[in-house]
C-alpha cells in the first residue's frame, strides 16, 4: 500500500491578505521602476500578495512574454511604460532573474558617408580596379 503524501497544511501567519486593488498597482508601478522584467515568483516575493489575485492585476497592466530572452517574464503595458521611461533595462534580482538579452555590436564594413556623389562615383571606380587588377 503506497502513502499519499499531502501538502502541508499553512498556518494563518504565513496566508497573505489581499491589499486594495489600486494600492497593489503603485506598488507594482513601484517594482517595474525599479526593473523593466520581473517573474511572477518575483513580483509575488515582492507584493506578498495571493498569486490568483496578483495575475488578475497583473493582466491589466503588463504583458507576459512567452519567448525570447524574457521567457516567463512581465514588462509593462506600452501605454503604462512611457510614465515609468526611468526603469532600468533590467531584470529582478534573486531567484526571479531572466536571463539578460544579448545584444550584437556588429558594424558593416561598407558603411561609408560621402558629401556628393563625385566621391561616390570615385570610390566605385577605385573598388573595381581592385577587383580586376592583376598582381
């Protein structure tokens, strides 16, 4: 015969209660000033607010993303992430870290300005001499 093995039962102290709708949305305005990307783990960490209730919220003013380098992660709404522009390109610290995006600083070689085409025209001609000459 095989146990079943059951959740342990939480005491009152450690249930959270729920805070008023809008205090709970200063307060996640709040963490997404401090870092733009945060997990639900995080934010609930942060709010100490029931999950359930903090996804409600959540759905309202920000959006998950689902792929990329912010898998599982919040960022505000665009409409709410103007007001906040001073929210560092960041993540939560702690076990709600997402992993930092990789950013690529590639410069094309033929990037070139020119201030008329005279220098454009030379520049071509000069590139198939090179191409064609013998050595």
């Amino acid at each position: 015969m095989s146990k079943v093995m059951k959740k342990p039962k939480v005491s009152i102290d450690q249930k959270t209660t729920r805070m008023p709708k809008n205090e709970l949305i200063d307060l996640l305005f709040g963490a997404f000033e401090k870092y733009t990307y945060w997990t639900l783990r995080g934010l609930k960490d942060y709010a100490k607010q029931p999950e359930s209730y903090l996804k409600d919220v959540l759905n309202e003013i920000a959006i998950l993303n689902k792929r990329g380098p912010y898998n599982n992660c919040y960022h505000l709404k665009p409409e709410y992430s103007q007001q906040s522009s001073n929210a560092s390109e960041s993540t939560a610290p702690l076990g709600s870290e997402a992993p930092a995006a990789e950013t690529s600083k590639e410069v094309e070689d033929d990037d070139f300005e020119f201030e008329n085409n005279d220098d454009i025209e030379y520049k071509l001609e000069s590139d198939d001499k090179n191409l064609f000459k013998d050595d």
